[in-house]
C-alpha cells in the first residue's frame, strides 16, 4: 500500500528520557495540528487517530495496520505511514 510518511518521533532519543509515555503534538502536512501519543511498554508505538502501532509487531517493518502503518529507520527515526491522507 502506498503511504504518506511523517517523521513523529527518534525511538532512541525517546528511550533515553526513560519515559512511560509521551504526547507529541505535531503539525502534518496536508492533516494538520495532531497529538500523536507514544508509549513504551513490551513495545514502543504510538497511537494516532485511535490506532495503535507497535514497532516490530509480528516482526513486520513497517507494521501496518487498516490504513496506518508505523516504521522505523536505521535511524532509529520512527515514521507514521497514512493513507489516504486525512483532511485537514
């Protein structure tokens, strides 16, 4: 599926705060203002219009899930796959 991607958020900078969660609130091109929550437990992932997205999930990257896909680069960036893109 083809996606728009959107950098959210660096998984090793996120780690390095130590934190449980965190919301982003991010302006995206073409959707507009977002709060994108990021969460670390067994998986780090983020919700974003009420979908969840696990890095790694089932060992897919990206991992995608209805029309929202999440993936991560050698990076460590984390990308939110959408599509189609939203409205604003």
């Amino acid at each position: 599926m083809n996606y728009t991607w959107y950098f959210i958020f660096n998984s090793i900078e996120f780690e390095a705060l130590r934190l449980v969660s965190r919301t982003y609130s991010l302006n995206l091109i073409g959707i507009g203002l977002v709060d994108i929550l990021v969460t670390k437990g067994v998986y780090i992932g983020m919700t974003y219009n009420d979908v969840f997205l696990a890095l790694g999930m089932n060992e897919k990257n990206p991992f995608e899930i209805d029309d929202h896909a999440i993936y991560t680069d050698e990076f460590g960036d984390v990308w939110l796959g959408v599509n189609p893109v939203e409205p604003t």
